[in-house]
C-alpha cells in the first residue's frame, strides 16, 4: 500500500513542480474535512494554488462538472472508491484517497487509488480517509502532518480501543514529528470549558450508560459523590479527581487510558478526539469551509463561532437521544430501525444510533438504520457493532446492494454505512436489508 501512496506522492510532486492548481473534492465529516486538511496543508506549504470542495456525497452531476472542468490534478479525499468507473474517464490525473468499500472496477493509468481494501487492510479499522491522504503526501516530508490523520481517524471512531494496522505507522510518524504525545487521561470532553455535568452527559465515547446523553443522570451522579456539578474538572482538586476517576472506571473502564495530544496547539485543540468533534461539528451543521480554515491555522473568531456549533450539536444529540428513549425502534426478524421528518433528527441520526448501541437504549444485537426524510427521499444511516459484523453483517454491501434495486445510492463499511433512496420504497427497501443481512449471517 506505501507503494501506492507513493505512486499518488509522485504524481503530486510533478503538478506542484509544474505549478498546477489542484482541485480538492472531500467528504463533509470530521473525517473528510481532516482529509482535506491534510492535502491543504501540504499543498499550502508548497505554495501551490488549490480549489477544495467539502461535499456530503459524491454525486453524477458534480463528477460530470469535474468531468468539464479544466484541472491538471483532481483529487478525492474520503470518497471516491465506489466512482472509480466514472472517474477513469476523466482526461486529467485522479487521485483517490479512500478507505470506504470499494468496487470492482480497476483504475486506469490516469487515477491512482489508494484504498486499504485494495491490500486486504480494513478500511473501518486500521485507516481512515484522512490516512490515505496523509499517505499520499507522506513522501513529500509532510510527517508532521500526521496528527491530522489521526483526527480523522478518531472523527471515523477508530481510535477509541487504541490504534491498529497503518494507525499505528501513522501514530509513530507523529511522535516522530514532534506533534504527538500519549499520556494516561480520562477520557471525558471539555475539561477547561463546559461545567463538569456537562462535561460527562457530552462523553458519547467511551460510553458512560446512565450518564452519556443524560443530564439529569450526570447531575445526579456528582452529588452522589459530592461533587459540585457546575465546577469544571480542570478546577477540581486532585483529590477530587481520583475519586471521579475511580468511579467512572466502575461504569466504564475504557474512561481511563491514552490521551493523545499535539503539545504546540492551544488548549482547545490539543486533545486530538475533542478537536475531531470540532470539526463534526461544524461539518454536522454545513460549516464546512469553518471547520477547514481551522484546520488551517484560523482561531480566535473561527473557533469561537465553532464552539459555539459544538454545544448546538451535542444538545441536538442529547435530544435525540431523549427521543430514543421516548419513541424506540422498529424491529423487524433482523433488523431493528429509526424514522423520523424532523429537521433537526435528520443531521445526528447516525450518530443517536450509534451512541444507542453503546449505551444499551437499543438492541446491540440487531443492525439500526436511521432514517430521515428530505422531501421526495430518504437518507438513511446504518449503524451496528463489532460483534455483529464478526458474525458476517456488512452493511456497506447491504445499503449499497440494497439502494441500488431502487434508483437509489450506498455505500460505506461493514460496522457504518449510508444510503439515500426515493421515499416511496421505504418499506420495500427495509425488508430487502433484513433479508439481506439474514443471508450474510447465515452465510459468513
């Protein structure tokens, strides 16, 4: 796989020596806009022009846009593998930077395709869309960009149980850089900005159940100890701190274990998974070019006004977890599922159903699909676990094989997939998923 990011590091320094501007199409979650950071950033320093475009999906019409449009390099980041056919046809250089479950359909000698699927490396686990980026750029003496792969890494929820396969090059790559540290933590968000009940109904992961998503349980559980609810966890004593510390570990051991940090950035970004939900956020609520200026070194305005999006959107997941508990799922044999027409829903439903795995408001034994509908369609998030996709599921296939049967479109991993099909195939569509995920139980 290094051989082929260097193919794309090659093909890279060839348009930056011919002082070409580059054209930048990436995904919209923290993921993807890491992505992009990591391409921008190198590409910056070069002093190279370049056009980026943040997307939620990779479309006909804008790949026929790009088709038409006079570029000598046109790269995807975190998005891009399931096009490959389309993409061959371009009369330009393609770089593909994905991670997500690819086709059958092999690149030709103008795109280079950098893909951990494509050598047997899990996508899902061991590399996200910001790794393949970074990996393209790697050879060109960016490894202190790094730690913007491991962003990503974390925005795509890989990072949570410590990191595997081309991670763990990546993570030694940052240390090595200068712009890495681990240390022991707990692994609670906003430590030096939101009071400490807060702090704790906002942790979605690791999972605290009965305090995850719960504010009235997190308030409760402090003064069980004591401990004023209002007060930051930077401002407790030390003493205070080991007695939190000892008793989330008894709700959740994985709260206690590595932190890692980039020891040159400002306290709010300096934890690598808090700044990875900066970026969702503002990918979360469509301020893609916000969370890309931070990226690239913007601060004071910028990330106060991210900030700001950050607290909206946790309690836009708290509400929506609220909803869980109040309206459940639907299930069918194998299968369970989520619908709602709120507007609001519509942006965390892939991450409610996700988080209502973790803390047990959902049945972990069965795949969720949230769906949410947008006028004539229905977007729809897949969400199931590690066991789960280790008893054969793969909801990546299911969605994409699935969608397809309806003039739809999908895609993804095996443990998260998306799709977006027409509103009228609702049920025929569900029932095609749960038929389909019992055949890949039955037949793993």
């Amino acid at each position: 796989m290094l051989n082929r990011a260097s193919e794309a590091s090659n093909v890279l320094k060839k348009h930056i020596e011919n002082n070409n501007v580059i054209r930048i199409i990436s995904h919209n979650d923290a993921d993807g806009i890491s992505a992009a950071a990591v391409l921008a950033n190198a590409l910056k320093e070069e002093n190279v022009q370049f056009h980026t475009t943040i997307v939620p999906r990779l479309k006909e019409d804008l790949i026929n846009q790009l088709r038409h449009e006079k570029h000598d390099l046109v790269i995807f980041s975190d998005m891009g593998s399931s096009f490959v056919g389309e993409l061959n046809s371009f009369k330009c250089d393609v770089i593909i930077a994905d991670h997500h479950q690819v086709s059958d359909v092999e690149a030709e000698s103008n795109v280079v395709h950098i893909n951990p699927h494509l050598f047997d490396i899990d996508g899902s686990r061991d590399l996200s869309g910001a790794g393949s980026s970074y990996l393209a750029v790697r050879d060109l003496d960016k490894k202190h960009l790094a730690y913007f792969a491991l962003i990503g890494a974390f925005g795509d929820m890989q990072g949570q149980d410590g990191f595997t396969g081309v991670n763990k090059l990546i993570v030694d790559d940052a240390k090595q850089s200068g712009n890495l540290e681990i240390h022991d933590g707990l692994k609670i968000v906003s430590k030096s900005s939101e009071p400490l009940f807060k702090s704790l109904a906002y942790t979605f992961s690791p999972p605290l159940p009965g305090i995850t998503g719960d504010l009235e349980g997190s308030t409760e559980f402090l003064e069980k100890m004591n401990l004023s609810y209002g007060i930051k966890f930077t401002d407790l004593g030390e003493e205070e701190k080991d007695i939190l510390k000892d008793e989330l570990i008894k709700i959740n051991p994985d709260i206690f274990g590595d932190c890692y940090t980039v020891p040159k950035e400002i306290p709010l970004l300096r934890d690598l998974e808090e700044y990875s939900y900066i970026l969702d956020a503002c990918g979360k609520n469509k301020k893609f070019g916000l969370g890309l200026s931070i990226a690239l070194g913007e601060r004071e305005k910028a990330l106060k006004t991210a900030t700001d999006l950050q607290r909206k959107y946790r309690d836009q997941l708290v509400k929506g977890l609220e909803w869980i508990k109040r309206e459940g799922s639907v299930n069918l044999s194998n299968i369970q599922y989520l619908y709602s027409e709120d507007k609001v829903l519509k942006s965390v439903m892939g991450t409610i159903a996700s988080i209502g795995l973790s803390i047990n408001l959902l049945d972990d034994s069965k795949p969720v699909l949230g769906l949410s509908r947008l006028h004539k369609d229905i977007k729809v998030s897949g969400r199931t676990t590690r066991q789960q996709v280790e008893k054969g599921v793969n909801l990546g296939k299911a969605l994409q094989d699935s969608s397809n049967n309806f003039g739809g479109q999908g895609g993804g991993h095996d443990i998260a997939a998306g799709a977006m099909i027409p509103f009228d195939s609702k049920d025929n569509f569900l029932n095609l998923v749960n038929d389909m995920v019992e055949y890949q139980i039955n037949n793993d």
